[in-house]
C-alpha cells in the first residue's frame, strides 16, 4: 500500500501537487472513513428515497383527495427550498425539540438528519418522476387488469408501478445521481464524511488544492458507478414493445 502511495505521490509531484500527506496515518485513516461514511450515506438515501417517492407517487395518483393534497403540498415545498436549509431546519429546529422532549435518548444522530433529511428531498423528485411513468401506462394495460377483476390497489402495485419504474428510470437515476453528489451537505452538521474530513485536514495543512482534486475525483467516480448501474438496469428491464 505505502508503495502504491509513494509512486502515486512521486507522480504527482511534477504537476505541482504534494500528496505526501496521505503517508501519514492520521490522514489517510480519516480520508479512508469519510469514504466509507459517504458511500453510507449514500447507500441508505438511495433506499430511503424511492421509498418515499413511491408513496407519494402512490398518493398523487390517488382517487383520495385527501392524500393527493399533503402529496402535492409536501413536494412543492421540497423542491423549492434548498436542501442545506431543509437540513438545518431539521437538525437545529426539530432535533432540538426532540432532544428536549426524550433528552439524552434521542435516537436521532447528525448521520440519521442526513439521511432523512435527503431522502425526503430526493424522494420528492422521485415523486414526479414516478407519477409521469404511471401516467403514461398505456389504458389498454389498465383495462386488461381490470378485466381480470383487480382492484384500485392491486392495479396500483401490480401494474401500474411496475410498468412506471421502467419508464422513469432514466429519470430515477439522474436523480440518484444528484443524490449522491447532495451528501456533501452532511459536513455542514459535522457529519464525518469526505468532505468534513478533508475539511478538518486541510485546516492542519496547506494541501487544499490536492484534497479538493480527491474529492471531485471521488464523487465523479461514486456518480459514475450509479450511472453505470442504473444504465444496466435499465437494459434489464426494457420490455419489448415500449422504448426502443
């Protein structure tokens, strides 16, 4: 490994760039465990955001007024307000009336408010995107699956959203996309991922330049390793007959 690091630093070197840093334990333990907090983060933003998507989606479709117009409500307010004061309005504001009402239980960490606080955010794209794919189940499908006796409920999850999630897909990972880029926000709260950990190195050291370099070269590879899952799923799932 010091190998490895020590001709990647020789390298650099010429191009003006000093990685030598990354030789000592401290740094590179830190860098090594912001990594692996944003890839975390990342992880369950993923899950906890087409979850929420699917139910709003779900409740935007609905035949119930009462659920399509908190649906709506919610969406429009979250995507039309940044998601850095989305976080600081939880973590400030509703963490500590958490904090007050069950003091030192609760169960709410720095890492949790992020993770709820986007999937919430992207979850609202998700959202949209969702309802345009349910939208666009073609209504001879729909009258098919009615023939064979489903109700509104089976016609949503057996049909409908099936169907929807192979045409928003495109949709779905472009936001995941974003998603991943949108962890950064965690080190506003003193979330211990890469960007709050090359934060906290750089202030010890003049090697700003060669951290900011790692961090776009680390998200551009995590945005791009999401693209390349989603493109495969996406060929996966493409049905004869729509598409292409």
């Amino acid at each position: 490994m010091n190998a490895w690091l020590q001709g990647f630093i020789h390298w650099t070197a010429p191009l003006g760039l000093d990685y030598g840093f990354l030789l000592d334990g401290y740094s590179r333990s830190s860098l090594l465990g912001g990594a692996l907090t944003t890839v975390l983060l990342c992880g369950l933003s993923i899950i906890g955001s087409l979850l929420v998507g699917i139910g709003l989606a779900a409740a935007l479709t609905s035949s119930r007024r009462w659920l399509v117009l908190p649906a709506r409500l919610f969406i429009e307010v979250t995507r039309n307000t940044p998601t850095l004061v989305q976080l600081y309005c939880a973590f400030l504001v509703l963490n500590m009336l958490l904090t007050q009402a069950v003091g030192a239980a609760n169960p709410l960490t720095p890492f949790a408010w992020v993770v709820i606080v986007i999937s919430l955010h992207k979850g609202a794209f998700h959202a949209e995107s969702l309802r345009a794919g349910i939208e666009a189940v073609p209504a001879v499908t729909l009258e098919a699956a009615r023939s064979l006796a489903f109700n509104q409920r089976q016609l949503l999850w057996y049909v409908q959203l099936p169907l929807a999630l192979r045409f928003a897909l495109p949709a779905l990972v472009n936001n995941l996309i974003d998603l991943v880029k949108m962890t950064a926000v965690g080190s506003a709260i003193a979330v211990n991922d890469i960007t709050y950990a090359s934060i906290m190195i750089w202030t010890q050291s003049d090697n700003v330049i060669e951290l900011m370099i790692l961090i776009l070269s680390f998200f551009g590879l995590l945005s791009y390793l999401v693209n390349l899952a989603g493109r495969a799923l996406e060929a996966r799932l493409r049905m004869p007959g729509y598409g292409h």
